[in-house]
C-alpha cells in the first residue's frame, strides 16, 4: 500500500495568555514614548525660559538708596531682580530717619550726577552716583526709593541704557531731607544695553564717549561724561 501523505496541521491561535502579553508590550511602549516626548517639550520650553530670564536679569539692574545720618540709619529703598548687580550705597550728613515736614519742593532739591573715574579700561564698569540735596532753607519730605530713581546713560543720540526699562518691584521710601543735607545713591553698570519694555538687547556699547544723567522724579541732574576703551 503507498504510503499516506501528511495534511497539513491547521495553525493555532495564540492563547489569551499571549494576546495579554502583548497588549501590556504595546501598553509599556507607548507609555514610554510618551514620556520622552514630554521630557522633550518641558526641557525646549526650559531652554526658550532660561533664555529670556538671562535676557531680564542682564537688562534689569536696580539701584538702591539707603541713605544713613550720624547717629541713625534712614529706611532703605531696593528694586529686585533676580541676579541683579549690587550698587552700593552713599553716607549724608545731616539727614534723619524720622519723617517730618512738608513735602520736599522740586526747586528745593538739586541733583548731581558723577562717576567714579573718567575713563575706564576694557573690563572696568562704572559706578554712576546720584547726589540728593536739599537746597532749602527747611527740612522737607522726599521719596527716595527706586520707584522715583532713574539712571541713564546716552552717546551722542544714540540711547544707551535706563534702570527703568526692566525695572520691577519699585518701591517707595519717603524720608526726611534736613536742609542742606545731601543723600546719594551709587549704581554699578555692567557695559549692558537696555531698551523700553525690557525687550533684548544682543548689541554692547563699544568704545566711545558717554553722558550720564540722573533723575529722581520730576527732577533732573546735570550730566557727566566718561569714556569706555
């Protein structure tokens, strides 16, 4: 008799074991795919943040008063920002802590505005300084605090750099000014641009001659000049 062939085997499903298996296959996989994407996106969005934050910090330095009297420490005044430079602060004669009197008249207080050094060597930043006098014959009322200074710095008509275009967090520092006294503020700037709204600034001021002039409120100082090399 001829042998009889072979039928082929009819294929078998896989078991409900193995269709479970692969699900949870499928289910990891996708899980993990959608973490990386949203490790991808948080870490584009950090990058794009650190970038303006690096922007804000450099464009917005804040001076600080904290004028002080012989004898008494008036109350200090400071804008925030976040790494920002430090200015120091400049001693009165004469003055107090304690408010009193009327409100200081703007033809009653003179400012003066100077610099460290005339002319500063590449690497060198210089340190404007506002001085505050009361030209009156009275004590009298002023607001010092950063809400009402302004540092800026020109060359020529080309407009440099102001504290109050990324300034924030101003305050208020309302104290007494005797007559004749002087207060002043100091405000280190880095060679850093700055433009209204805070917007970023990539260009650095180049060599060349500069004014700086200073303003608290309504008054206005005279200007001084300096030179970068």
């Amino acid at each position: 008799m001829a042998p009889q062939q072979s039928r082929p085997g009819r294929s078998r499903k896989p078991s409900p074991e193995v269709f479970r298996r692969r699900r949870i296959v499928a289910a990891v996989a996708l899980l993990v795919i959608l973490a990386l994407l949203a490790w991808a996106v948080i870490a584009v969005a950090g990058l794009f943040a650190g970038g303006h934050d690096e922007a804000a910090t450099q464009d917005t330095p804040a001076p600080v008063t904290s004028p002080s009297a012989s004898g008494s420490t008036a109350p200090s005044a400071s804008a925030s920002a976040t790494s920002s430079p430090s200015p120091s602060s400049g001693a009165a004669e004469g003055s107090s802590s304690a408010v009193a009197g009327p409100e200081c008249a703007s033809d009653d207080i003179e400012l003066r505005s100077s610099t460290d050094k005339s002319t500063y060597s590449s690497g060198e930043d210089p340190v404007l300084e506002m001085k505050i006098t009361n030209s009156g014959t009275e004590d009298c009322s002023l607001n010092v605090g950063t809400s009402q200074q302004e540092f800026n710095i020109v060359s020529g008509s080309d407009r440099i750099f102001s504290t109050t275009d990324c300034r924030a967090n101003a305050t208020d520092s309302v104290m007494t000014l005797k007559a004749g006294a002087t207060e002043s503020a100091r405000f280190t700037w880095e060679r850093l641009r700055s433009a209204p709204g805070c917007k970023k600034v990539t260009t650095k001021p180049r060599p060349g001659t500069y004014t700086f002039t200073a303003k608290l409120g309504a008054v206005e100082s005279d200007k001084a000049t300096f030179s970068l090399k």
